[in-house]
C-alpha cells in the first residue's frame, strides 16, 4: 500500500497517479490509498491507515481462532492521549501509555504486516473486560484458552498481568477460571 504522497514521489503528479489507475496498475482503496492489488483485506488497510493502534479484543479474539465470531467492527487500541479515530469500521480503545506498548507483535496476515495483541496479552484483556463481554462469548474464548495452555508463556502473562490496571483482580480471575 502507498500513501498519495508516495505515489506523487513514485508517479510525479495526480495525472500521472489517475493513468496507473485508470490502466489497472494502481488501485484507489480508501481516501489517499492506493495499493497494487485490487483486493486488499480491510484489517490491512485499517492498520496501514492507523499505523500507532494496534488490533486487539474481538477483533484480535478472532484473527487468533479464539472465536468463530466475526466481530462488526474492528477493535483497535491507541495510547490515552491519541486522538479519536474518525472511522465508523474502527472501535477504539484508549488504554494508558505504560500498558499500551505491552505485547505488541507483527504477525503476517494474508502478505499483510499486521500490528496486533499476543495472545498472552489478550488473556489478560479478556479477563479485564470480562464483565463487558457476553458470557457465552466469554466461555467460549476461555476454553479456548485452556486447550492452548502449553503453548503459552505463563511467566509473560503474570508480567502482564502485573502491569496490568486492576492487577489484582486479573491475578485473582486468572487464578480461579485459567490455571
């Protein structure tokens, strides 16, 4: 994907941008994006729009096959101090600027860079929106949890869950419904 300004440097002026796309070579997939395929995936675009949020909650609940449920929009989180996402797709998340950073990766999504919540990190954001979440969703996405129990990295989650706001309870629900 490529920014108009980009395309300017590449193509030199809108005229030259509008030929690449009028010849199919170019792709105009939002306001100010082009891309070179026709079809790109919309997570993708959102991601590269919004490069400082991060996927996570539903959004990333389902990407990691937690779920079979797809959520009705995309849930991105973004530090206390960003500014609102102005994209009625996009659900955001204001979460404080020492949490925020904590288990951040890139995983590779249909040839797409994607920034999104480990899944240790998205236990703990699960059991800090617990109360928040449909309990059938909820259980489903435990048990979920329990199966990959091996392959998670149990002393990550407790640092998490440490830095976590309210780590308290999430030790104490961790504890109880996890381990």
């Amino acid at each position: 994907m490529m920014t108009r300004k980009e395309c300017l440097r590449d193509y030199g002026s809108d005229y030259f941008i509008q030929k690449k796309v009028d010849s199919g070579e170019l792709f105009r997939i939002d306001k100010g994006i082009y891309s070179r395929k026709e079809h790109v995936p919309e997570i993708a675009l959102l991601t590269y729009k919004y490069p400082n949020a991060v996927i996570t909650m539903r959004s990333a609940f389902y990407m990691y096959g937690l779920t079979d449920v797809i959520p009705d929009e995309y849930d991105m989180a973004t530090t206390r101090d960003a500014a609102k996402i102005p994209d009625k797709r996009v659900k955001q998340y204001f979460v404080s600027d020492d949490f925020f950073s904590e288990g951040i990766t890139q995983i590779d999504y249909k040839g797409y860079c994607i920034s999104i919540y480990s899944r240790e990190r998205m236990l703990i954001e699960l059991l800090r929106y617990k109360s928040k979440l449909p309990f059938d969703y909820y259980k489903e996405i435990i048990q979920n949890y329990r199966r990959l129990l091996p392959t998670l990295n149990f002393q990550i989650i407790q640092d998490y869950a440490l830095v976590a706001p309210k780590s308290n309870k999430v030790l104490d629900i961790l504890q109880l419904e996890v381990l």
